[in-house]
C-alpha cells in the first residue's frame, strides 16, 4: 500500500501538533536546561578551543605604523563664539552724538 505525500504529511503534523499539545511544556523545560551548560560551555572558551584544534594559528609579530604629516600645519580654527556680533547695532552703541 503506498500512501500519499499529503496524506503522510499530514499525519506526521497531526502527531507532532499533539506531542506538542500534550508535552509542549516538558519539551521547553527540558531544552532549557540542556541550553544553560551549553551556553556556559560556550561563552568560557569551550567552542573556540575546539575550533582552534584543528587549524594552528599563524604568529604574527606586531606592527607599529606612524603617519608622519607631510607640508604644511593646518590653520588653527577661529574661536568659537556662541553669540556672534550682530549686524544691526543697538541705539546705545551710536559713535555720532548730534
């Protein structure tokens, strides 16, 4: 007897939506626990050992670069002022006194 791709497809989602139904919360409760250890394996270096193992790192000694200006220095910059002088002058500051 062959049986359909639907109708294989569609028992094998009805069993995984009932596994899930039914012990959906042990299966998170369980995965994680198992992804705590994992986690800490990771991040204290368990992976990079494991990667480093099979490819030897070349030594490579350290480089010192020094960019040295050529010319001239740059200009030094204005001052910054927050309140620039205005354009229009106040009726204070008249120099003509007629």
């Amino acid at each position: 007897m062959i049986i359909k791709e639907v109708e294989f497809t569609s028992r094998l989602f009805d069993f995984l939506t009932g596994i899930v139904r039914d012990y959906g919360l042990y299966i998170f409760i369980g995965l994680v626990y198992l992804l705590i250890p994992f986690l800490a394996w990771v991040l204290s270096g368990g992976l990079r050992r494991t990667l480093l193992k099979a490819k030897p790192v070349p030594e490579v000694s350290p480089t010192i670069v020094v960019q040295i200006p050529i010319g001239r220095p740059a200009p030094t910059p204005e001052p910054f002022s927050a309140f620039p002088p205005s354009s229009n002058p106040s009726p204070g500051d008249n120099d003509n006194n007629h």
